[in-house]
C-alpha cells in the first residue's frame, strides 16, 4: 500500500468567520467557515472548536472537516463542519441553533494524521459510515473521486441512517450515486422510504459482502461512527477476510 509522506501543518488557533449555514436534517447542520491564513487539510483530518461564555467558561469539541481540500468551488481558505445536535450537549446546540452568519468561532487545526487518504494512496477505499459519521468520509470521497475519477472500483460508500430524514447531504449523494452505479449504498435501520427495495436493518458481514469492496482487492477500510457500529463493522470486515491493518477507524460516543 502506497502512503503520503506530506508534512503535516502543526495545529494553530484560528479566527473562523461562519459565511453560510446549511440544514442537513431537523438536528443537524453544516457550518461554511472561512479561515484566514488556514494552511489548507487533508481529507478525513478535523478541528477543535471552542466556545467562551460570558463568565471565562470554555467548552471544546472536535468536528470533523467535511470539506475536502480540492472541492473546486471554494477556496483554500473555506471549509466546512457538520454538527449533529445533543440534547444534553455544550456546544452542538449553540452551533446547530444559534449560530448563523457573520458571527465568529475559535478553532484549532487542522488535526490528525492517521484517519486520513491522499493522493499518493493508489489502493482502492472502501468508506463506511454510521450516522453522523458520513462528514470526514464526504471528505475523503470528494478528495479521491478528484484524484481518480468517479470509479464504483476504486472507492465506494456505504452509508448506514436510522431513516431517509436523517441523512446528510442526500441530494449530493443522490447525484453521486446516479453517475456511477455500486458507487454509493444506503442502509436504513429502522425506517425506508415507501420506494426503497433494499433491506432494512444493521449493518452485518452478509451486506458488507454484498456492497462492499472485496478483501481480495486489499482496499483500505475507512469506519466512522458510534463505538458500537464501528466495532461491529471492522469485526465482520476481519471475519471476511479484511486485513485488520488496512483498516482506519474513528469514532464517537460510548
């Protein structure tokens, strides 16, 4: 497996102007940042972002950058992160509810070195994400299909929602998976639309032999999702003969 050996941007605190919103469900939401003098990322690298309230108190998360370095309508110095709302959480509803254009964030990054593809990686990718954790992987797939084209060979997705309302940049995969079939798969865990021909449920070793990337061709393996679905994703993976070292994991939650 070939690897990047580019120099990595050691993280620095950044002034980040919010310069657009974007609802992705009815509890998440993409910020547009722009970021002066960023240093530019690598796709499926993230940020810390910290909040100050009024009293000194400091409350920091990381987020994923959903933006990939090379989307072509955007410049170097803009990119995105995709917040899911917590009920009982800090920062996500202050980010999700209140934060709208024109107002300013405190970030650092960019962050992470292993959870991350490039250009000089030639093996095909296999991405696969639960939930919230389509946002680094919307990344690497926009970063690779620039590199190579759009090819259901050399990358693919399977992207696992509990129902149709809680997926993230639908209409964008929607036309993703138009132009290259087997490129994209959706599993749905508890509800389909009326239309859906596909299975309901988890994700299992019998999908994963179905729409995945086969073992024989070595992809690399990226997870991303709650602890549980990413340990149960990367288990039936090794028990389809995945090479345990080709496989990337990043999670969140308990």
């Amino acid at each position: 497996m070939n690897t990047t050996t580019e120099k990595m941007s050691q993280p620095s605190w950044y002034i980040a102007d919010v310069i657009g919103v974007r609802d992705e469900t009815s509890t998440a939401r993409t910020l547009i940042l722009q970021v002066p003098n960023w240093p530019g990322h690598r796709a499926g690298q993230h940020i810390d972002l910290r909040l100050t309230a009024e009293d000194g108190y400091q409350a920091t998360r990381s987020y994923s950058l959903a933006s990939a370095p090379t989307e072509a309508d955007r410049g170097s110095s803009i990119i995105e992160i995709s917040v899911e709302l917590l009920d009982d959480g800090e920062v996500s509803p202050y980010l999700v509810r209140v934060t709208d254009v024109g107002d300013r964030l405190e970030i650092l990054g960019p962050i992470g070195g292993y959870f991350v593809w490039g250009a000089g990686q030639e093996e095909p990718i296999q991405l696969i994400a639960g939930g919230s954790g389509i946002a680094p992987l919307r990344a690497i797939l926009h970063e690779r299909l620039a590199a190579d084209g759009v090819s259901a060979d050399s990358v693919r997705l399977l992207y696992s929602a509990r129902a149709r309302h809680q997926v993230y940049y639908e209409d964008e995969l929607g036309d993703l998976a138009d132009s290259e079939p087997g490129l994209i798969s959706l599993q749905f865990t508890r509800s389909a639309p009326k239309d859906w021909t596909g299975t309901v449920g988890r994700v299992d070793a019998d999908l994963l032999a179905r729409v995945s990337i086969p073992a024989a061709l070595e992809p690399t393996v990226y997870i991303c999702g709650p602890t549980k679905f990413v340990e149960v994703v990367a288990s039936a993976l090794v028990g389809l003969g995945h090479d345990q070292a080709r496989i990337r994991t990043e999670r969140f939650g308990g």
